[in-house]
C-alpha cells in the first residue's frame, strides 16, 4: 500500500513538473517578452543599415560589369539580409527555447478563411494605389529636392535603359523577382512581423504605427517613400495584429513586391 502510494505521489509530481515546464516554455514572458524601446529601434534600423553598405559596397562591383544599379540592391538580399534577420532568428529561438525552430519565436499563426484573404487582398490593392497616387507627387519633390544629393543612378531617377544590354537588363529583372518578389517579403516578414511586432511593448495600434514607421526607416536606401509606405502599412500591420495572423502582411507584401518585379520585366523585354 506504501509502494503504491509512493507511486501515486512519483507520477502526480512527475505530471506536475511536465506542466510547470510546458507553461514555462510556451510563457509569454519567455518566449514573447517584450523589448525596450531602444531595443525595439535598433532591431529595427540596424539590419538596414547593413543592407545599406553592403548595397553600396557591391556597386561599384555591378558597375564594373556593365549591370544596372538595380542589380546591387537585388543582390543585397541573399548577401546581407537574409543572413542577418535569419541569423537573428536562429540565435534568438535557440537562445530562449533551446532550438532552431523559428516558429516558436512567432505567436501570430492563426489560420483565416480564404475569402477573408481575398477580401483583404482587395481592399490593400485598392487602398496602396489610392495611397500611392496621393502621395506620388509629394515623394518625387522630397527624391529630386530634399535628396538631390542622392545620385541618379542610386535614386533611379533619369536612368537611361539603351545604355545598358537587353540581357543584362532580362538577367536583373529576373533576379528581382526572386530575390525583391519571394525571398525578400518572406524574410521580412518573419523578422519584423513574425518576431519584432509581437514584441513592442505598445498597444495593438501603437505597435502597428511603430512597426511600419521603424520598417519604413529601415529602407535607408528610399526614404523619400517614408510617407507612403507608412500610410499603406499601419492598417495591414493592425490586422495582423488583430487577426494574430503574420499570413495577411506576408502575402500584401508578396503581391506588391511581385507586381513591382514583374512591372519591371514587363518593361524591359518591352524594349527594342
């Protein structure tokens, strides 16, 4: 009788520490704690300010082969930010769950319908284009004023297709869309919406209005489209949040960087 009650106690007390444990491990505080305003801003800012000189550090290298300067950017993304938000991630998960798995860094992966999606994807494009059009003269003033110091071939503005080959020009729009149309949106959206959100220590529309204005800053290299994607972003990012679904900004964001890249190979197998 002793035996069994000894048992009984062993087993009680082995299913309570598997308990303790599983709400350690899944805590908000250990998985999802939420980071300094500080913190918050240089999770933010510093990977594109990597983007940035690496950017530049591989132009003159595009340069030299006769590519546009679009290529440096394109090429920046396997280069520089996907392994420093990757990198990030990684470290981040095995630090404070003991793996690599990524997922559990990520608290927003409830599931939607499908229509919800398409309704959503709707409203966005109709809402990014009414954005866009308002604001598309107010960004080329800020670009060829504020920013004139950028040069042309860095600010895409004046740039002039007949000087560069056909093939070169197909190989760089291809390489967008691969690298600026999938891999870049996938990325990104892991390290800022999946990881970085979640953890900004504001309220739901607070943290959206702070995730987009901190993400629009973090493209250092056009920040004269500061305002657009601010006004385009706070309401997709609030739905996430909302929602508790990273799938909504991911596929806003796969959509508007494959139209951009298509466009873009669109118009140069357009050329004579």
């Amino acid at each position: 009788m002793h035996c069994i009650f000894h048992t009984q106690i062993c087993a009680d007390a082995q299913i309570c520490g598997a308990l303790a444990a599983w709400r350690f491990i899944m805590h908000e505080d250990f998985v999802i704690q939420k980071h300094s305003a500080l913190r918050t801003i240089l999770m933010h800012l510093i990977p594109g300010l990597i983007n940035l000189i690496i950017m530049l550090l591989i132009l003159p290298i595009i340069q030299y082969f006769g590519l546009i300067s679009l290529t440096a950017g394109f090429l920046m993304v396997p280069i520089a930010m996907v392994p420093v938000q990757f990198g990030i991630l990684l470290y981040t998960a095995k630090k404070t769950t003991g793996t690599y798995k990524i997922g559990k860094l990520i608290p927003y992966q409830k599931k939607a319908k499908i229509m919800e999606y398409l309704l959503f994807i709707v409203i966005i494009i109709v809402w990014a284009m009414l954005v866009g059009r308002i604001l598309e003269p107010l960004e080329n003033c800020v670009r060829d004023g504020l920013f004139s110091f950028v040069p042309d071939h860095i600010a895409l503005r004046n740039i002039d297709l007949t000087l560069f080959s056909k093939d070169s020009l197909v190989f760089t729009a291809i390489l967008g869309i691969l690298a600026n149309g999938i891999i870049a949106p996938v990325t990104e959206e892991l390290y800022f919406r999946g990881f970085l959100l979640p953890r900004i220590n504001l309220s739901p529309i607070g943290a959206a209005v702070a995730n987009a204005s901190l993400f629009s800053l973090y493209h250092f290299f056009s920040p004269w489209y500061f305002f657009s994607r601010l006004l385009t972003m706070v309401p997709i990012y609030y739905w996430v949040i909302k929602r508790q679904n990273i799938r909504f900004s991911l596929t806003a964001h796969i959509i508007a960087n494959l139209y951009t890249a298509v466009g873009i190979l669109a118009a140069v197998l357009a050329l004579e």
